[in-house]
C-alpha cells in the first residue's frame, strides 16, 4: 500500500499546533493520520500538547490569576521552568489560548495567536470521525505521569473503547518514546504501536528484532536514515529502512518541515532560515527510500511529493 501521510501535531506549519483547527487544515490537505500528542490535567482529563510545560504555546505566562502556578520541575532527566498541564483542571485549561512555538521562523501563523483553545483527546477524536481521517496519538513522558499518579495509558484505552477504536483494524496508531508505555498498551490494544527513536546512531538489526516484539512499526529521526554532514548536506542513506523491513517493523520518519532552518543544506532556497526550502525533494527522496509514512508539517506537500 502506498506510504501514509501524518499530519504532524496537525498542518502545524500553517497554524499554531496541536488545535483543532491545525488537525481539520492537515485532514483537509489529505493527511491520512493527524497527530495528537498527549498529556494530562490535574483531574485525569487528557488535553494534547507536545510538551506538558505550556509557556511556549499558550498564553498562560500573560495570566495573572495563574501566575502563581510558576514553578520549576525535573523530567525525564531535564529541569524545566514554567506552567504544566498536571498543575491545572481542564476547566482552568479551557481558558488558555494557543500561540505559535516558533514565531521566528513561522510569523505567518502568528496571526492565529489567542484563536483556539487546548484541545481535549476526545475533541480530537470527534474532529477525525467528522472528518474521516485517522489518529495517531503519542503518550509524551509517560513514565513522568505514571510517577505523580496521573498514568496516560489508562485513560488513552478509555477513551479509545469508549469510541470503538479499540479493535483490530482502526485507523489508529499509537507511538511513544517510551517502550515501558508501548508493552502496557500492548497488553490492553490490538493496535499498531510504534516506537519512536531519537536521532542518535542507527539502531542495530538486533535491537530493530526486539522492538518488533512488542511494535508493528517504529518513527526514527530523519538523521537516523539520511544523515548530515557537518555542514548539514546530505550523506548517502543508512540502511536502517531496510533494517526495520526485514525485522517486520514499519517505518515512518520524522519530521518534514518545510523551512530552510529544517532542510539539509542542498535543499535550502536562499539565507532566510525562515524561508521555505525545497521540501517537495526530501519528501520524494525518502519515499523513493522505501518509507510507509511520513510525519510532516505540511501534509500537503507530502501528498503532493507522494
């Protein structure tokens, strides 16, 4: 079947990601899959963000009556200052309002600053049924969760039940940094799981043959199977896509933006990092490569490129 096209924390390359209305542009540029990352409320409830800590996408550092809120955590290893989801009820979340992650390089999207709320997983949901599009949701810091009592697989499987997405067959897939979270799942779902890898060094044809023990596929860095130089050009591909097929795991890479700040040296359009690359070129490498899907920020360029 031909490779899948994911519409990474929705077309978050033309609105502010992980809302509603950047998951309806991806679903309305032809993306098959539209990606919710997933976190939790203080009262259980999973809303999605990429990241627990909210500063950088909502306006909750201008919220006085949240000031209080300020506080510093260490997760998974790294100390962050700032607001997190586990520290408000999903009432108080609903007044936030979503800005751009990255205004320097995206001041386009800006414009769409203070539009939208923090989605609910169950919004998200809705918005794909309505749309005939599938989910792709990612269990973010799980171990984190698990350890304040907030756990995210429970709640993922409630809600996957509670929408008929729990069978063999549903456009669904489930993915996550964290392998503990994929075997929890496993043990409850008849999904797709996928694991995703960072962009160190390429896994090795062993470790590929134990992630496909517990995952149907896996969602590596790009670096992982077309490597930069140090001037950030293009190395010959790696045979991890090959690798992973003969293991029986999929591949889906991530993540194709279109900006030159994100492309390889050879596909960048003039100096602006801000300016938008040849992102249609990457796109068709990899999927002559042999991929079977590809997160991406404009989806669709990636359903053009397919």
């Amino acid at each position: 079947m031909p490779p899948i096209v994911i519409a990474h924390r929705g077309a978050s390359g033309h609105r502010p990601e992980h809302t509603l209305a950047a998951y309806e542009l991806g679903a309305r540029q032809g993306a098959d899959y539209i990606e919710p990352d997933l976190v939790s409320t203080s009262d259980g409830q999973l809303v999605v963000r990429h990241e627990n800590e909210i500063s950088g996408t909502t306006d909750v550092a201008s919220r006085p009556e949240f000031a209080d809120r300020r506080t510093s955590k260490a997760i998974d290893g790294k100390t962050l200052d700032g607001w997190f989801t586990e520290d408000f009820t999903l009432a108080e979340l609903k007044t936030l309002r979503a800005k751009e992650r990255i205004p320097e390089l995206r001041p386009g999207n800006t414009e769409h600053d203070g539009r939208y709320e923090i989605p609910t997983f169950q919004e998200v949901i809705d918005l794909a049924a309505r749309l005939s599009v599938g989910i792709y949701p990612e269990t973010k810091h799980a171990a984190y969760h698990r350890s304040i009592g907030l756990p995210l697989e429970p709640a993922l499987v409630a809600a996957l039940r509670a929408n008929g997405l729990d069978r063999a067959g549903a456009q669904v897939f489930v993915q996550s940094f964290e392998a503990e979270s994929l075997r929890a799942l496993r043990a409850e779902l008849p999904l797709r799981l996928v694991q995703l890898l960072g962009a160190h060094a390429p896994a090795a044809r062993d470790d590929l043959r134990a992630i496909a023990e517990y995952a149907d596929g896996v969602g590596p860095a790009k670096a992982r199977i077309v490597p930069l130089d140090a001037d950030g050009a293009s190395l010959p591909a790696t045979s991890f896509i090959e690798d992973a097929h003969r293991a029986g795991l999929l591949v889906h890479p991530y993540t194709f933006r279109r900006e030159n700040a994100f492309l390889p040296a050879e596909l960048r359009r003039g100096d602006d990092p801000a300016a938008p690359g040849d992102l249609g070129a990457e796109l068709r490498h990899y999927f002559a490569l042999g991929v079977d899907g590809v997160f991406a920020d404009s989806p669709g360029l990636a359903v053009d490129a397919r």
